[in-house]
C-alpha cells in the first residue's frame, strides 16, 4: 500500500471537525486515568512520553507494577504526591474521523472554579461516578454547573464497574438516579456507559464482562456525537487590540465570534453608534473578501472613526443590545465573601467595567435545586443576582451567545478573579431610566454659594473622635458663610439606613447610600463632612470613585485602640468585650486603615482646634 502524501494528510486534518469535552466528577472517580486511557488507546504516544509514563509510574504510580495512566495527566508536583488533579489540563488527541481538546477538570470542591473554567469552551462533558459510590454531591453540583455553561450533551460515564463485578443492577441505579436529578436541569441529552478506565472496559471496544449493555463504547460516542453548531446571522467582533505597525496602516484585530463578515459591509461601532465599511479583511496568509465564526483578522476601514479595544462591532442594520444593568447567575470562586454593593471589574468579552451586586435573589442548592435566601456570597456558591455598571456594554444573554452572555468578576485590589457570570436577562429598569438633564447646574449652586463643593470623609475607629473633629470643622466653616452638612453615622442609622445592620454586607450597603447621598448634596453646591467609621478600604475607595477624586478629602482619625475604648462615649467596647456586641468594628470585625489620605489626624497628640486649622488650610 502506497503511503499517503504529506498534501493530503494535511487535507484529511482540515477536514476533521473538532469537538471539546471535559472529564469532571468527584474526587477519585478516575478522570485523569480515564483521559489516560484514552491517549493510550488512541495510539497518541510518543516513545519518550511512554519512557517517562513507565518511570513515573514505578516512582508515583498506585497500580503496582502497572502503568498508571492518571500520570499522563497529572503533571503537576503537587497532584502526583496526593493523588489529586488540582489544575485543569489540557489534551489533544484525534482519531481518523475526529480531533479531540479534552480538559481535565478537578473534583475537589475547592477547585471548582477550575471547573467553571474547563467548561466554558466545553461542548460535551463526560461526567464521572465511582460505581461503589453512586452519585454523590460533587457530582450533582458538576452535574448543575455543566448545565449552567451550557453544554447539553453529557456522558455518564459510570466507572470502576470492575469493582462491582460488573452489577448490571449497579449501572440502572446509577443511571436512573442521575437521569431524574439531571432532566429538571435540562440535560435531555445523557448516554450512560459503563466503563473501566483502569481496565479499558468500554473504552474503545466492547467489554465481555458486560454483555448486558448494547450502547457504543466511549470513543465510539466521542467520534460520532453530533454537536449543533449554533447559526447566528449578526456579527459580533470585540476589538482586541488597535493595530497600527506605521503611519500608513490603522487596522482593528480581533476573533469574530459570530457571523460573517465580508469587504463593503457597513459596520457599526456598538456603543459610539459611528459607522464605517469594511476596505479589508487582512490574515497571517494575506488579505481575503470574508471572515468566518471563529476567524481571528484585522478589519481595515473605508474611513478614519474613533473605536479602540473594547469596542464591539457589528452591522450597522443589526445594532446589538447595550445595558448597563442585568440579572445573572454567579458562581462565586472566592474565598473572601461577595456582598451587595461592593465594587468589582467586570470583564466581558473585550469590555471592562465597574460593577457591583445591587441585589442578591437567591442562591441555589446544588442538591436540591431549591432556592435559598442569602445576604453575601461564599466560596463555590452559585446565586442568581442583579448587577449595576459604571457604563453600558454589549451584552446578550448566556443562553443566546457564550461571548456576550458570560463575565467575569475580578477584585480590584488582588485582580484575582472572584466569580464567573451567565447573563440571564437585561433589567427593563435599564432601559426606562434615563439621565435628566438640568438647567441647573453645580456650577451656578457653587456661584452662588460663594465655593465649591466638597466632600470630607472622617474615617476612624469608634472614640477616635471623628464625630468631633466634623463638628468643629462645621462651626468653623459656617463662621466663614461656607453652606455645610453633617451626615454622621448614627444620626444616618436613624432614618435613611434604619434597616441596616452590623455585618460586613451591610456596612458595605451603608457606605454605598452613604457616598450617593454625599454626592448628591455636592452636587447642591455643600461643603458635606461624613463621620463613619467606614472599616472597609475598597468601600472607601468606591465613595471616592463616585465621588470624584477631586472632590473628596479623605480624613484618617489615627487614634490607638487603647485611647478608643478608654474613651469609649457610648459604651460600646464595654459591650464588645462583654460579648453582647458583636461585629465590632477592632475587636472582633477589621479596620482596614487608609493607605493614602489627604490628611491624618493624631487624635492622642492633636487638639480639636489644631486638627480643624490643619483641615481648613487643605480647604
């Protein structure tokens, strides 16, 4: 047989469709092994990694003398000495009618986001259940998450039937327990196998220790599952990167991630409304007349307008929705609680933006599927909640387009990211309220105020005299005729934040009425003094941002604890100490103090009447 040529070897390859699945399940139900397996049986090996699989397994391996196929995947130091997979990991394989992307995702609770990450490129999932074990609650919150991305097309992958002696009854109860917990999700789309990954049962071909099961063998299933791909008649290409090498060439690059795109459309840029026509589609090969779903090129224009990264284009008959607030499902991947009113990054697609949660709805029970009330978010929850933006972005829901519908959450202190989110729907409100214009402005309140606007934020322990300092800095501000306001913390809890109590959620909440309302009153053309403990950095720094940064006089009280709670004028830290308060603020909750003040106050060496001179010179 004559061998094939290197022309239509390539051509074969082009012709292969290619699908991505994760592997995801509980911890040691076989995953790593399993994708193991795979490759092995796939003939996807070099000598080489053969060599270091037969070495590792004598030095790592928990099969005996045996090849332990987990260590093809296992590749970091960590994973290989407890037996775990922690990160997700990435496999390529093909076979003569298909080419593979296989993520292996961790089982370990912990590192469910990692999870959330292997799935959000994902197509297919193969689920794992240890048969000794059955469906367990990892499983089912697997099971939910994978429902959640989006990915309809799941395999049960019922593992580890050789310790079960192969139990046909084992495999019904499996199968009909997991298919009533998934149907409800909307994962119609489930072919349980019962397989040894370990043993190679089912694998690739049929097993004589079942002859009771007639379905097709895993690869089987993998290289001839038909995945729908989604047709979508808009375009939809987020700017990546504003490509100008010289003087002479200005072109935008980026994936098309929906649509078709060819030279002469007219194009529109989403959010700006501006228009242009398409004068080239420029590729690593040259310059073509279209770009499909999936093409990554540079689109050259007919005409100079202003776009830049984030910007999302798309045809100028075909606008896509813009909002700037939305409902969304989160899962939250954070250690530190999320809670209302706190400020984040928001990422989606090329877009970025400031968010925060403006309600928490519910929280959902992976077991169950029932909803919970909840007031913050704790690591590996999965909640439903409405989002406010800073600005308006192109977005769409989750269920009709992965790029537009999914964002992500990322602290804006560490950058880590804290949460994953699928669009659900735009908020009408989003739509129905809209800026009015006023004749009016700050301008003409502060002329005829006779200054400007102002916002001092006293910021300090309980007894650091912050309540004080405000009111002396008053009287000496109203002696001057300067228009002035006093929003002090308990005189606020009386009214407008009556509701609120001490958890870190609502010291969040108070804090964010508290900057909207000092905003409002500098918008009146008032020099507002603020006295609120404020413990919480990022919340500060939120107040600022809205504020304005020049608009905003951050004073820090720096008076020891000690002084405070001798001082104590309300009793608290006598109540604290006691046990009868809790959530306060430096004994049991933090004080997170100011990293760059406008100023800062000694409140154990100061006077009153020293400290409100050093404020007025900064006025």
């Amino acid at each position: 047989m004559t061998a094939p040529s290197l022309e239509s070897f390539l051509a074969q390859q082009q012709e292969q469709d290619l699908l991505r699945f994760i592997t995801c399940g509980s911890v040691d139900d076989g995953k790593s092994t399993l994708i193991g397996r795979l490759l092995w049986e796939s003939q996807q090996l070099f000598d080489d990694q053969l060599a270091a699989l037969e070495k590792d397994s004598r030095k790592f391996g928990t099969q005996g003398d045996a090849l332990d196929f987990a260590l093809l995947v296992d590749g970091l130091s960590a994973e290989r000495e407890q037996g775990i997979t922690i990160d997700v990991a990435y496999r390529f394989f093909s076979t003569a009618r298909r080419k593979f992307i296989v993520a292996d995702t961790p089982g370990h609770e912990q590192y469910t986001r990692n999870m959330v990450t292997g799935a959000s490129t994902a197509d297919l999932a193969v689920l794992l259940v240890d048969a000794r074990q059955g469906v367990l609650t990892q499983t089912r919150r697997h099971a939910f998450l994978v429902s959640l991305m989006g990915i309809r097309h799941v395999v049960l992958a019922i593992n580890k039937m050789d310790r079960v002696q192969y139990d046909e009854a084992v495999y019904r109860h499996i199968g009909d327990a997991f298919e009533q917990f998934a149907k409800p999700l909307g994962l119609t789309d489930v072919t349980a196998i019962p397989v040894s990954a370990l043993l190679g049962d089912n694998i690739t071909t049929r097993s004589a220790h079942t002859p009771w099961y007639k379905g097709p063998t895993l690869m089987g299933y993998l290289d001839t599952v038909r995945i729908e791909s989604r047709h979508s008649d808009r375009l939809v290409f987020p700017v990546q990167w504003v490509n100008r090498p010289d003087a002479d060439f200005r072109g935008f690059s980026g994936t098309l991630v929906e649509g078709q795109v060819r030279t002469g459309d007219e194009i529109r840029v989403t959010l700006s409304g501006q228009t242009a026509r398409v004068a080239d589609i420029v590729t690593l090969d040259g310059s073509r007349n279209e770009a499909n779903t999936g093409d990554a090129v540079t689109l050259r224009l007919d005409r100079e307008i202003d776009v830049s990264r984030g910007d999302v284009l798309t045809r100028s008959q075909s606008p896509l929705e813009t909002t700037d607030q939305f409902e969304a499902t989160l899962v939250w991947l954070n250690e530190e609680h999320g809670l209302v009113g706190r400020s984040y990054d928001l990422k989606l697609a090329t877009q970025w933006a400031t968010a925060s949660i403006t309600a928490l709805k519910h929280r959902i029970d992976v077991n169950t599927a029932t909803h919970e009330a909840c007031k913050k978010l704790e690591l590996n929850d999965i909640a439903v909640c409405n989002l406010a933006l800073s600005r308006p972005l192109a977005c769409d829901s989750y269920e009709q387009s992965r790029t537009l519908g999914s964002f992500i959450l990322v602290d804006r202190y560490s950058h880590a990211t804290v949460a994953a989110g699928m669009i659900r729907h735009s908020l009408r409100r989003a739509q129905n309220v809209h800026r009015q214009a006023l004749t009016i402005t700050r301008e003409d309140r502060e002329r005829l105020n006779g200054h400007k606007g102002k916002v001092i934020w006293f910021t300090g322990l309980s007894g650091s005299g912050k309540s004080t300092l405000a009111n002396a800095l008053e009287q000496a501000l109203h002696r001057q005729g300067k228009r002035t306001y006093i929003l002090d913390g308990d005189n606020v809890r009386q009214g407008l934040n009556r509701d609120l109590g001490f958890t870190d959620a609502d010291r969040v909440e108070n804090i964010r009425r508290i900057a909207e309302v000092a905003k409002l009153m500098m918008d009146a053309g008032l020099i507002v003094m603020t006295a609120f403990i404020s413990p919480f950095r990022r919340e500060r720094d939120m107040a600022r941002e809205l504020i304005g940064p020049d608009n905003m006089i951050e004073v820090y009280m720096d008076t020891p604890l000690a002084l405070c709670e001798a001082r104590d004028p309300k009793g608290l830290y006598k109540r604290a100490r006691s046990g009868k308060l809790p959530n306060m603020t430096g004994i049991d909750s933090p004080y997170e103090a100011p990293e760059h003040p406008e100023a800062v106050i000694d409140g154990e060496r100061e006077s009153p009447e020293e400290a409100v001179n050093a404020l007025l010179k900064l006025l």
